[in-house]
C-alpha cells in the first residue's frame, strides 16, 4: 500500500533524478504520522492507511513536488555567457581580417569554444556533489603537477610549462583555480572546532603557496590568496582566523613580489604609475593601450590594424576591442561583464548547500578577479599581470577551464531547489 502510493506520487515528478529521495523524504513523514496514529491504539495497517490518506491524493502531491523540486536554469547567466563567448570569436575574427597572423588564433577559439560548450554542458548535467568524494585527489594531485611542471618541464619566456604531448601547458596559471576548487570541497566539511584545526587550515594555503612562489610571479599568489579568503569569510572559521590569514597572506604575498621582481620593483610600480616616462621600455606596452584607447573614439576604427600593441589576443584584448569597435562596444562588452557578475553573486546567495555555496563563491571571486583586472589594467589602472579577460581571450585550455567551472555553477543552481539540497 505505501509502495504503491511512492509510485503514483513519482510519476508526477518528471526529474527521475530526485525520486530516490522523494521516496525517503515521503516514506519517512508517512512511518512518523503512522507512528502518532498507534500511540492512540490503532493497529498498524490501519494507521499506515490513515497516514496516506492524511497525506493526499499521490497525484497532488506528485504535481507540487514536481513544482518545487524541479531543476532550475538560471538563463540571464547561460545567455550572457554565450553572448561574452560571441563576442570574443567577434573580436578574434576582427584580428584575423586586420592583423594577418591572427587566423590560427580564430580558427583555434572556435574549436576549444565548441569544446568547452560540451564539456560544461556534460558538466551541467552531473551532480557536482559527487566530485567532492574527489577534493583531496584534486588537491594533491595539482601539487603534484606544479612540481612535474617546475623540475620536469619546459621554459617558455622563462615560465615553466608542462609538456603533455600534444599540448604546453602552463600549470601555475591553472593551479590557483584547481586548488580552491578542491578547498571548497575540503572546507565544506571542516570541522573548526577541532583542536589545531586553524594549523592545518593555514597548511592548506601555505604549503601551496610556497610551491607557486617557485614560479617567481607574485599573481597566481594573489589569486590564490584571495580566493581562499573568500572561501574562509562564507565558511565557519570565524574573525579572529580569518585575520590571521589576511596577516599570513599579506607576509607571503609581499615577500613573493620582492623576491620575483627584486631591484625591478620601485622601476615596475614608477612606470606602471608614469608610463610616459619609458614609452620605448618598461612603459611600452601602457603607452601603446592607452594611445589605442585615447584615439578609438566613439565607434572605433572598423578593421584598421592595430600591429604596435603586444598581446592583443590574451591580456590586452580589451584595448583592442575599444580601438576597433569605440567606446560604444567597450561599453556593451562591460555592461555583458556586469551582468554575469552579478548573476554569479546572487547564485551565490540562492545557495543553501555548503558545498555549492563554497564552489561559486570561489569561482565568482576568480572570474570577478580576471575581469576587473583584465579590463583596469589596459586602462592603467593596474599594473599589467597574466589575467586576460574570461572567455574572450585566448588560449584553449584557460576557454575550456573557464567553460567547465560555468558548468559547475550552473549545475549547483540546477540542483538549488532540489529534495535533497533542502533537507541539508
């Protein structure tokens, strides 16, 4: 009898994905209104009988479960995405008309964009709960790859990449991002009153960072920094924790800069502010994105080559977009940026599982972190650093690392509403 009303109540829900947990959450409300039921005096087949019929009609009940459990899209954040997507193989293809070495930058954007739709549409689809069985593997294993990378790897401009065959690829900008992804898992279920848990907390970031420090740029640091911070702030850790950090964090951080940049900091920081003063040096590569800038205009300069400015595809591409579409197109490209900022906040806010919560809360402060810096620094308002604008830029392995992440977060919303995320 109570079988066969799980089942008519399941043929309601159309996400088979939830029926074992309807099942639970049903079957265990209906053995507790049984339970009243024979405290009374009733005998059990027949308080079981009166409980299901306390509870409705199966086909009611069906209906509104499948009403409030259903998967959720989030569009506004899915369309803005692909719209950021279109209009960096816009920006790309404008680069292979005017700059004539640019089309095997086109031609690659599109394949490693169709590639990563896939991987975070399989991405969306799959309960990300389970990958965190997964985050101390992830978490080791990066380690294990910055240290393969540092001593088994190749130098490319002084940057050591990995080699793994058909690729090179440049783990210490990818680290940071891994590194917090499998924190998110590992904090989820940390357990802050244990006795030196702070110590080992602490050993999460330091002994990572130490590996980063290697590389002898200050920025995957800095990334990295800052994403754990905002993992502690949503967490338990409390204030007193969390000022200990930013004070270990802050030491490390400084001390990085200082030892990567040596004699050449007062020299970086003095052109970064006055890049006027080198315009053929150090102040080169400012000087040319603000003069694309100053001189874009409203419109911009259509197809017009822009050969003067290094790294237009990667970290300088939005000065490249405001020279060859205007104000007017650097204007939309921001307003796309705002928009799925602010959409990846308010996920973060719907959220009531800490796992979720953790996980877009660190990947909205690594995609905040690329686009605000990405975009400042052509400006000349930070100093120039390997932060290129998410899913514009490129570089095939970043577009289909960003990709996956976008899948995450779109499958923790997917799941927001779900039996099994309001129990928790």
């Amino acid at each position: 009898m109570k079988q066969q009303y799980l089942n008519r109540v399941c043929e309601e829900i159309r996400c088979q994905e939830i029926h074992d947990e309807v099942r639970l959450e049903l079957d265990s409300h209906l053995e507790d209104l049984a339970a009243e039921f024979m405290l009374t005096g009733v005998p059990e087949q027949e308080a079981m009988e009166r409980a299901i019929s306390q509870m409705g009609d199966p086909r009611v009940v069906g209906r509104r479960l499948d009403q409030v459990h259903k998967p959720r899209w989030e569009w506004v954040l899915l369309l803005t995405v692909i719209s950021l997507l279109a209009f960096g193989m816009l920006v790309l293809y404008r680069m292979g008309v005017s700059q004539s070495t640019s089309w095997d930058v086109f031609s690659n954007k599109v394949w490693t964009t169709l590639g990563g739709l896939l991987i975070g549409a399989g991405l969306f689809f799959y309960d990300y709960r389970k990958t965190k069985a997964f985050s101390k593997k992830l978490f080791y294993g990066t380690l294990m790859l910055l240290l393969m990378a540092k001593f088994l790897g190749i130098s490319v401009n002084g940057i050591p990449y990995l080699n793994v065959g058909f690729a090179n690829l440049n783990i210490s900008a990818y680290a940071p991002l891994l590194l917090v992804f499998a924190m998110a898992g590992i904090f989820s279920e940390w357990d802050w009153k244990r006795r030196f848990a702070w110590v080992q907390a602490l050993g999460y970031f330091v002994g990572p960072t130490f590996l980063l420090m290697m590389f002898r740029s200050p920025f995957p640091v800095l990334e990295y920094a800052l994403c754990v911070l905002v993992l502690l702030l949503v967490s338990k850790a409390g204030w007193k924790f969390v000022m200990l950090y930013g004070v270990v964090a802050f030491v490390l951080s400084a001390f990085l800069t200082v030892v990567a940049w040596q004699n050449q900091l007062v020299e970086r920081f003095t052109y970064f502010l006055h890049p006027y003063q080198d315009p053929g040096g150090m102040g080169y590569q400012l000087v040319q994105s603000l003069e694309a800038i100053k001189h874009a205009g409203l419109w911009g300069h259509g197809v017009e080559q822009l050969s003067m400015l290094p790294e237009l595809e990667t970290g300088f591409v939005y000065s490249y977009v405001i020279f060859t579409f205007g104000w007017v197109g650097g204007g939309v490209l921001v307003a796309l940026i705002a928009v799925f900022l602010m959409r990846m906040f308010r996920t973060v806010r719907l959220i009531r599982e800490s796992y979720g919560t953790f996980l877009v809360a660190v990947l909205t402060t690594y995609f905040t972190l690329h686009f605000v810096w990405g975009v400042f620094m052509t400006l000349s308002w930070l100093p120039p650093a390997p932060f290129s604008l998410p899913f514009l830029a490129h570089g095939g392995a970043q577009t289909i690392l960003q990709m996956a992440v976008v899948g995450v977060c779109l499958s923790v919303y997917r799941r927001k509403d779900m039996i099994g995320e309001v129990r928790r």
